[in-house]
C-alpha cells in the first residue's frame, strides 16, 4: 500500500442545495499505483466526476470535501489553491469531457498549450515553443508548426482533444485524470483517442484514471475497475474478474443492459428497472434495493460495506452486497438468472419474406445541398456543401432500417428531408406507394403525415415544459382534427402501451425521469398510428441500464403494431440490436447497405471495417486480442466537391494499393454496387 | 448612417415643430404676411414646399457647413460650436467612467459571488439604476453644497460649465474639473448599474466555463484563470455593449444639463424644442448621432484588441 501513487480514503463530498445536502460522494477508497490505470464506471449522476475534481481539487469552496487524498506522499486534502496549483498540471494532469468547451476561445492553441509549461518552469520563449510544437506532434496533429497560432474554433472535436491530451502531458504527470474523454467524440475519433491516452501513459509511465460510462471503453482500457453507484464504489475488482465473475447485481446489470456488436442473436437486453435514488437523506439501506431483483429484508435495514467476496482467490474483489456470495459466474443465483429477462412477442410478419411485404417508405436519388454563405453583413455565396449526394432505399412493413455514421455525414439532413415530405428535383420519396410530388397542401398531404412521426435524439429538449404529458401526446391528434373525448382515451391507451402510468398524464415533462421523457416521445409518435416511425438517435442521450428499457420498448412496439423504423444513431451495438437492415453513410452517401447480420459478420467496405473495429467491446478478453483498424485524420469536409471516392483520404485499403489502382480511386466515383437488397458497397475493389 | 438619421429627423421635426407657433398669441398678432415674411429668409416658412426646404437646408450643409438659423436668426453653427465641446466632456467622460466602474464592480462582485460585498453590491446597483437624473442631481449639488460650506470654500462648482476670468493652462483645467465633477458623478450614478450587471453576469458564466476548469487544471489559480481567461472573454460582448449607452447618456445629459446651469447640448436641446427650432434640434440630432457612432468605433476597436480571432479572420 505505500508504493501507491494515489491514495484515496473514505472520500465524501457534499454540495449544499436549496433541497438539502446533497450527498454526491459517499465515501470512497482506493489505491493507485504507478503506470496502472483505473476504470471508474457508473452511470450519470454516480459520482464518476465529483470525484476527479476532488481529487483535482477543483470543487467551489462551499462543497464539503473530507477523508483523505495522498498523491505522491502528500495529502491533497486541506491544501490552499494556491499550494494545490503547484501540482495540477505538473505532477496531476486532467483530459476533460467535452473538447469544444475546454479549451478558451480567444486565446491560439500555441499560447494555451505554452501557457501550460511555463506557469511550473521557467522556460526561455524560444524553448517553449519548440516544446510546444513537439507536443502537438506527439498528439498527432498534422502540421503542429502551423497549428500553434491558430484557434480553437478552427479545429474539429477530435483535434482539440488532441490538444487538451498535449496540454495534459507537458509536465509528463504522473497521473493522468481522463473524464469521459471521449463521449462526445465519434468511435473512429474515439479509438484514435484511447489510442493516444495509452501513449501518453507509456511514454510517460504515468497512471490513468479513466472515467466513463462505457463498459466497452472499461474493458480496452482499464486494468482495475470501480463500480460506482449512488456516489459509492459497489463492487471493485480487477477488469477480468469484473467482467467474468462479475458479483454484485448492479454490475452484471449494466453488462446484461449493453448491446453487443459481436453478438448476432437477438436476445432481448435486460433492463434494470427504476432509476437512481437522490442523493438527498439517502437511508441506511442499500441504495440499489428499489430496483435490486434479489433484494431481501436484509438489505433495507443496513447498508453494506465494500468487503472482500469470499470465494475470490486474488483478494482484490470487493463487493458491497451481502448477497454476493450466493452469486455464481454469468450472473445467476441459485441457477437462476439475478435479472429475469424479458420476452420480446414474436413478429407477426417474422415468417414472411422481405419481398412479400409492402413497401412503407421508398426514397430514390435523395440529395440536399446547402449553399455556403461567407461575410457577416452582405451575404455572398462561396460554395455549396453537398449534405446528402443522392440516396436509395426502401423500408417493408416491420422492418427497420438503420442509418449509421459519424457526425455531420448528413443522418439527421437525411431524416428532415423525408420529414418534410421536400418534393425532389431529381428523385422522389414515397409513402406507402405515394409521391410527395403528388400531394401539395391541405388534406391529402395531411393524410399522409399521420403515416409518418419522428422521436428525437434529446429527451428532454424536445418536450414543452409547459405543456402537460397529456396535451404533449394529444398534440398530434389535435393536429389531424380528433375530438377532445377521443384524444383523451387514446393518450391513456398510448401511456399504457409505452409502460407509463395513465394516471400519470396530467404532470409536466419536469416530473419524469430521462428514460420516461424518451416514453412520452414515443407515445406522441405513435398517437396517429403512424406505418412509419423515424427515430432520431433516440437512445444515446440515455444511460445503457435505462436505454436497455427503451430499446425492449421500440422491438416490442415493433412485433405488436407491425410498425415499420426508420433509425439513425451512431452507436453501431444499438444498431445490431434494432435493425434488420442498415446503411453506413459517409459524406452524405452510402458506401454500404444491406441486411445487419452480412454488414456486421462480412464488413466489405473499407469504411464500414474500421468503423466496426472502432467499437469497444464490452469483453477484455476479446477487446484486448482482436485485431483493429484505426483510421487515421478527420472526416473529411462535406464542402469539397470529389471526384474519386470520398474516402480515399482515410482509407486503410487505399494505402497499400498499387499507383494504378489509387489512381482509379481518386478518379472516378465509385457506385454502389453488388446483389439488389442484399448486400450493396461503394468501394472499386470490394 | 449619421447623414440617414439626421435627415430623417429633419423630416420629423418638422412633422412635431412648427415655427409658426412662435408668433401666435404675439400682441399685436402679426399678419399672415409679416409672418411668412420673418420665416422664408430662415427657411423655415411652410408656404414653400418640404422638400424644396429640405433641399436648400441639405445642400447648404453639404456645401457651406451651414447648418441653418433658428427662427429668431440666430446661426445654429455659432451655437453648436461651443456648446458641443461642452457636451461631449460631459457626455464621453461620464460614459468612460461609467463603464469603467461597472466592469471593476462587475468583476469585484462576480469573484465574490453571493458573500457579502457582493450583496451590498448588487443592492447598492439596483437602488442607482432606478434613481431618476433629476434626483440624483439634485441630491449631489445638496451634498456638495454642504461639503461648500464645510470646507468654507467653492470647491464643488454647482453652476456652470466654466468660470469667468480664469487664465492659465492649469487654473483653466482646474476650474474645468471642479465644474465637471458634479454633472458627471450624477450620469456615472445613474449609469454605471447597466454595465455592472451585465459583465458580472458574464463573467460568472465564464467563471463556471469549462476552460477556465482547463486553465487551473493546467496549474493557474484560480484568481489567476479568472483575470486571463475568464475576463478577456467576458469583455467583449461588455465593449459592444458600451456603444449603446451612448444615447442613453446623452438623454441623461440633457435634464443634468439643465439642473447644473450647463450651456451644452442637452440644454440647447430644450430650447430649441421650446422655441421651434427645427435647425437647431437637427443638429443636435446629428450631434447625437455622432457621438454614438464614435462609441461604436471604439467598442469596435476594443473587440479588435480583446478578440484575436477577429484580427484573423
Ligand atoms: N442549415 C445548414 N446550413 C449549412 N450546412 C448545414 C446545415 N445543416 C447541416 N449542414 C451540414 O450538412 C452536413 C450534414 O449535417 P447533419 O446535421 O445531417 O449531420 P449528422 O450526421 O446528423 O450529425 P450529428 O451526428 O452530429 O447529428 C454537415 O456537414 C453540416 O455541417
Ligand atoms: S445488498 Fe441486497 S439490494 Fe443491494 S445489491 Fe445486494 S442483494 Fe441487491
Ligand atoms: S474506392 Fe478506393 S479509396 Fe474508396 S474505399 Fe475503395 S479502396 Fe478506399
Ligand atoms: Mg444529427
């Protein structure tokens, strides 16, 4: 225990609020050594990020800190701010969350990044530079001479993490503190990311906090975890023990609730029900009990400690259940599982083959281009960025298709589009079997609204806080012209269908959690009995034990009512789960379309392979062997008008060609091509 | 834009003001003739048509800088000359001092947030912004008076722009200042509270901003995050903002005027409203429209000097 390099004991923060005190960390203890790196998961509200700062010591003066925090032989603890500035980002360095806020926008990367060196050493202008420059070459940043004076705004997500990661090695730390380093980045960013952080670990032999949310992330990564809930660490081992003998039901909860990209069969997942307690007065009882599926008195009368699990050779286990003892390997208690799972309803359309069902939505030839304004008070047009580049798909009655991609491939233009039912010059989209080029205004093209409503991405941005649950799904029926009596039966059938209380209708959005917001958007998509419903990201704002619920919701909704999905997301696991087919969409085109199982076992594309090795695996074992494809630079700009393929700028494939080839590649735009409704890729030589 | 607004208010001058009125009630009234005859050699008669008017009152500021007679003839130029140097004193000094004090206090009560001074701060601002400029002169040239009388001499001028019969280039700024004094403290009262809010609203956003977090993770204090990185950013929509309190200075400087016997611009602009004269309340408006255009451009090179990412691009 005296190697540690981080000491952290019985550490508890709490914020007073106007409600009470809120108690955020409930006490949390564990050791670090040098060059190691620590896993902290959980979900939203866990903790996870008090507890970095407070190791950090960058809590506002009114938060109550106490226990004990020894880094390097000193206790951090009790320390004056400016005491404590002699450390940060000298011996202690942190990676925030979100790249585009965390870095000031009116002063150069150049400045930012030379700033970070001389405020702990006294550095000649020149020597700095030169450092600063090396810096962001260790980073990965193409041209870092150049780069130094430019600014923030400049550079996308993933390049300012670049530099955030540079500004946190400049004093090679010896503890590097990651907050969800990656979560607002895209996979293939993330991967280059992780990618970086373990660089910076073994060039500097630094240790690694890695805060996240991702068990996949956790298992790349991690070679101790810590699994927080309600502020507390509730079971601590090392990553293989964790995620194979996993003991204690929160944990295997949050690993049956994940997705796997690996895993072609569909099993339901197994949501945990309920949400996390407040953290006001929490009573002394086990603060999973509510939604604990083997709680017994036992647990409501004390809270248990963070104690070692008996049968556990290493030593290192701990768990704070008393009934993890009786849990055996793969989750199960008393040869049952500790989370009974769920049954999907079988599909009514399951046994009739794609062709002999009815089209639902057909988009032929689908383009939108943006024009590209430049000045400030007398608009001028300086080009065009081509959003969507002609796209091609049709949707059969309970089908869902998937739209994947990286931010800004024109997903979300893509769903507008057939939203707005926007009549195109040289394409068409079709509600089942109808043009919108056929209907214009009033009643027809209401008619043909109802068959189509859209969830979006953010749960709690899209509802009016004003409104009242009932109203917010009335909404659309008032639209088509329901009567009063008749919306009202119809919002408790819809509540009762999406698993809310019906009761419940005349609260405010406010009073429900994230998870039931996503409900209410569901049930006001569903209100006209749509054929199709469009789901804009509609999970990824949403923690995974609560997502698990929404997405068992959307597979059931889909069996019951025979509905059809149009489904665009970046989270490829998701995806595998939901879809039945999908299309990976780069720079407004495709470059990969077909059924799920073909994409995901038989990757053809260049693309759509990196994209999938890019993904975490929740499994140590298998993450840490497989073999990975990182792509290397940006996406590329939708403003650039090619005339080879898109991709060649990151393509892995396109690296080891012959000149000839390559030069097929930049040369001529390469279709998409390959058996009709099977299995479609845009690559000249896949 | 200056020439856009001045000539509108000409336009609307003369929709508000009418020179005729002057001589109404005139014992013995005067005829309709000997009226119109005192009225056209001043451009001011309406027997000739509006924009025939406006079209020689244009063209002889276009060309000659004469902007016109009021209607007892006396030259706008003559008036505005002196008077505007007056003005502008009171006004860019109040508006400086203004804004320099609301962003110090701003600043003082943000890193304060919620403690004491802060408080007293905010109340204190919240009291000035609603004091009216008739009051708060009124209450300075009282406590003035009495700190007179104190110190048994005229330290604190209460009347007047300047003195009679001072010479010498320091007596002269002296005097100058002990003139000024009164007038600016009651605009820099009334006026400061806006900017005051305003950057410690700001400013408490971007104490709380994520790069700023950055900045102390880096190793800075967190004093030290705040006065570079959180400051600078706070600044600029501060700076824009100053451009706009111009007018609302100007309108304060017109009834301050007034209260400490100033002969400035704001003064002239009540009697030019009572007496009719559309030459002189134009180009008062022109005045004003010119001082808040300087304002603009100094908020502009402030932003300039505060955002380098406008140097860049
Ligand atoms: N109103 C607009 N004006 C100009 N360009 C736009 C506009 N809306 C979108 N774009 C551009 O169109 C492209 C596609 O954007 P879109 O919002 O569809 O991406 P996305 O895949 O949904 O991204 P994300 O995952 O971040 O939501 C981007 O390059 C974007 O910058
Ligand atoms: S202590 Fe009880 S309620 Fe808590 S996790 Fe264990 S079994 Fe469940
Ligand atoms: S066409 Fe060429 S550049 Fe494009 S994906 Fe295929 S190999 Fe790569
Ligand atoms: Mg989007």
């Amino acid at each position: 225990m005296t190697n540690a390099l981080l000491s952290v004991r019985d550490l508890k923060v709490s914020f007073p609020s106007e409600t009470g005190t809120v108690d955020a960390v409930r006490g949390i203890s564990f050791d670090l050594e040098a060059g190691r790196t620590l896993g902290i998961v959980g979900e939203s509200g866990s903790g996870k990020s008090v507890t970095s700062l407070a190791i950090m010591g960058l809590l506002d003066e009114n938060v109550r800190v106490s226990g004990s925090i020894t880094f390097d032989g000193q206790e951090l603890l009790g320390k004056s701010d400016k005491q404590l500035s002699a450390i940060r980002g000298n011996g202690l360095a942190m990676i925030f969350q979100d790249p585009l806020s965390s870095l000031t926008p009116v002063f150069s990367i150049g400045d930012q990044l030379i700033e970070a060196l001389t405020v702990h050493r006294k550095l000649s202008k020149r020597a700095a530079w030169a450092r600063a420059v090396e810096l962001l070459e260790t980073v990965g940043l193409p041209n870092p001479e150049g780069r130094m004076k430019s600014f923030p705004h400049e550079f996308s997500g993933g390049m300012r993490q670049r530099v955030v990661i540079a500004i946190a090695m400049a004093n090679k730390p010896k503890l590097i503190i990651a907050d969800e380093p990656t979560t607002a980045l895209d996979v293939t960013i993330q991967a280059q990311i992780l990618d970086l952080i373990a660089k910076a670990q073994s060039e500097t032999g630094a240790a690694v906090i890695m805060i996240t949310h991702d068990m996949g992330v956790v298992a790349k990564t991690a070679d101790d975890v810590l699994v927080m809930y309600a502020g507390k660490p509730v079971e601590k081992a090392p990553v293989h023990e964790l995620f194979h003998r996993t003991r204690m039901p929160y944990s295997i909860g949050l690993l049956g609730a994940i997705p796997r990209v690996d895993k072609a069969e569909k099993q339901p997942l197994i949501p945990v029900k309920g949400n996390p307690p407040l953290l006001i007065n929490l009573p002394d009882a086990c603060p999973f009990a509510t939604r604990c599926p083997i709680a017994i008195d036992a647990c409501h009368t004390r809270e248990p400690d963070l104690v070692s699990v008996d049968n556990d050779e290493v030593g290192e286990h701990k768990t704070a259940c008393i009934r993890s003892h009786e849990i055996t390997d793969g989750g199960l208690i008393d040869g049952h599982p500790v989370f009974p799972v769920p049954d999907i309803p079988e599909r009514a359309l399951a046994g009739v083959p794609r062709e002999d069902r009815p089209v639902t939505l057909e988009v032929r030839n689908l383009t939108k281009t943006f024009p590209l304004m430049k000045g400030a008070f007398l608009k001028r047009k300086v080009g065009e960025v081509h959003a969507i580049r002609g796209i091609s798909f049709d949707i059969r009655e309970g089908e869902t298709m998937a739209i994947v991609g990286e931010s800004g491939c024109g997903k979300t233009t893509t769903l507008l589009q057939i939203m707005d039912l926007v009549e195109q010059v040289d394409g068409d989209i079709l509600l089942g079997g109808t043009s919108v080029a056929d209907v214009r205004g009033g009643h027809a093209e209401r008619t043909l609204r109802r068959d189509i409503q859209i969830v979006f991405q953010d749960p709690m941005g899209a509802l009016d806080p004003r409104m009242t649950v009932a109203d917010i799904i009335a909404e659309p029926l008032r639209a088509i012209g329901t009567k009063k009596a008749g919306s009202e039966t119809r919002v408790d059938e819809l509540m009762d269908l999406v698993g809310l209380d019906p009761t419940h209708s005349n609260r405010f959005p406010s009073a429900f959690s994230g998870g039931q917001r996503q409900r209410i958007g569901i049930a006001r998509a569903l209100a006209t009995s749509p054929k199709i419903v469009v789901l804009d990201e509609p999970v990824s704002a949403l923690d995974v034990s609560i997502q698990a619920g929404v997405i068992n919701l959307l597979d059931e909704l889909k069996a019951k009512l025979g509905l059809s999905y149009l489904f665009v997301a970046h989270d490829l696991s998701v995806v595998r789960h939901i879809a039945d087919r999908v299309a990976v969409m780069y720079l407004g085109a495709f470059v990969e379309h077909g059924s799920v199982d073909e994409i995901f076992e038989d990757p053809q594309h260049p693309y759509t392979q990196a994209l999938l090795s890019a993904i975490p695996i929740p499994d140590p074992d298998v993450e840490r062997t497989r073999e990975r494809i990182v792509l290397s630079g940006d996406l590329a700009s939708a403003t650039d008008q090619v005339g080879g393929c898109s991709f060649a700028s990151r393509c892995q494939l396109f690296k080891v060609l012959p000149p000839e080839k390559q030069a097929r590649c930049l040369g001529e735009v390469p279709p998409l091509t390959g058996p009709e409704n099977a299995h479609r890729n845009a690559c000249h030589f896949r | 834009m200056i020439v856009v607004a001045t000539n509108l208010t000409y336009f609307l001058a003369w929709g508000f003001l009418d020179p005729r009125n002057n001589y109404v009630g005139r014992r013995p009234p005067l005829s309709e003739e000997q009226v119109v005859q005192l009225l056209q050699p001043r451009n001011l008669s309406d027997t000739v048509p509006l924009l025939e008017r406006w079209w020689s009152w244009f063209s002889a500021i276009i060309f000659g800088w004469d902007w016109g007679v009021s209607p007892v003839g006396q030259s706008v130029n003559d008036q505005v000359a002196y008077r505007m140097w007056v003005s502008a004193e009171l006004v860019l000094g109040a508006t400086i001092l203004a804004t320099v004090l609301g962003i110090a206090l701003g600043v003082y009560t943000a890193s304060r947030q919620y403690k004491i001074a802060d408080r007293i701060g905010q109340a204190t601002s919240i009291v000035t912004m609603n004091i009216n400029i008739v009051v708060a002169a009124l209450g300075i040239v009282l406590l003035a008076i009495g700190f007179n009388n104190m110190v048994g001499t005229t330290v604190f001028f209460v009347t007047g722009s300047s003195s009679l019969g001072v010479t010498g280039f320091f007596p002269i700024i002296i005097d100058a200042l002990q003139h000024l004094i009164l007038p600016t403290i009651a605009l820099v009262i009334i006026g400061y509270a806006g900017t005051h809010f305003l950057q410690r609203s700001l400013l408490l956003d971007n104490i709380n901003a994520d790069y700023v977090r950055t900045a102390r993770a880096k190793g800075l204090t967190k004093a030290q995050a705040i006065r570079k990185h959180a400051l600078r950013t706070s600044l600029i929509p501060v700076a824009t903002q100053v451009a706009f309190t111009i007018p609302t200075v100007f309108m304060g400087a017109i009834l301050t005027e007034s209260i400490f016997g100033w002969n400035g611009m704001g003064r002239y602009f009540l009697e030019t409203i009572a007496k009719n004269d559309i030459h002189g309340t134009v180009a008062i408006a022109a005045f004003g429209a010119v001082l808040t255009a300087i304002g603009a451009l100094l908020a502009d090179i402030a932003v300039v000097v505060l955002d380098p990412r406008v140097r860049v691009s």
